[in-house]
C-alpha cells in the first residue's frame, strides 16, 4: 500500500484530498483482482463508499478531483505511467487501471531483480 501512496504523491496529490485515499484503495481492488475484469461503478464505488461511511457519488466526485490534482501537476509522469502520450485527461477506471498496471509491472520487475 506504500507503493501507492507514494505514486500518488510523485503525481502531485496529498492526503489532503478525501480522494487520495479512495485512489490507494481502488488501486489496491484493482491489483487484487487482475484475474478478473472489475466495474467501477457496479464493484469499486459502493465498495469505498461503504468502507469511509460516504456515498458512490462523493467516491467518484473525489477521485476525479485527485485526476485533476495529477493532471495539472504532472502530466508527463502520468504519460510515463500509462506507457503512452496522454493526450487527454484519463477516466477514473483509465487512472485507476494505469496506476494498478504499473505497480504490478513494477512488483514483477523487482521480483525477476531478486531471482537472478
């Protein structure tokens, strides 16, 4: 989970946004559940609204508040992460999916490291 709150802060977000820490726990779902394709809205939304006592919308409102935060902070690092030329603001499940990619890309990165 270190890992990803520290993403986000490379991204230029802080705890003082409500949606920094929905960001992390999304980023967590979504790593968790690789195997599978997961919704935003249907799984991850009420799932954090649930957890910090909010609602779906505030949830959704407050990540792309964080997207804002990163977009105007540090697009290239965000192009850097997603492996391609952001040309425009990504989504919340586009975000989401990116950062949760490049953590498990860094992860097996790290662990190949190790073993040889």
């Amino acid at each position: 989970m270190k890992q990803v709150y520290h993403l986000i802060r490379k991204l230029g977000a802080t705890s003082k946004y409500k949606g920094y820490y929905f960001v992390a726990e999304a980023v967590k779902i979504s790593m968790e559940s690789q195997e599978h394709p997961i919704k935003i809205t249907k799984d991850i939304y009420p799932s954090l609204a649930r957890k910090f006592r909010s609602t779906p919308m505030n949830v959704e409102h407050d990540i792309r508040t964080i997207i804002n935060v990163c977009w105007m902070a540090n697009r290239e690092m965000m192009s850097e992460i997603a492996g391609y030329t952001l040309n425009y603001r990504p989504t919340n499940s586009e975000f989401i999916d990116m950062l949760a990619y490049y953590l498990i890309q860094m992860e097996e990165n790290t662990d190949k490291k190790k073993r040889a």
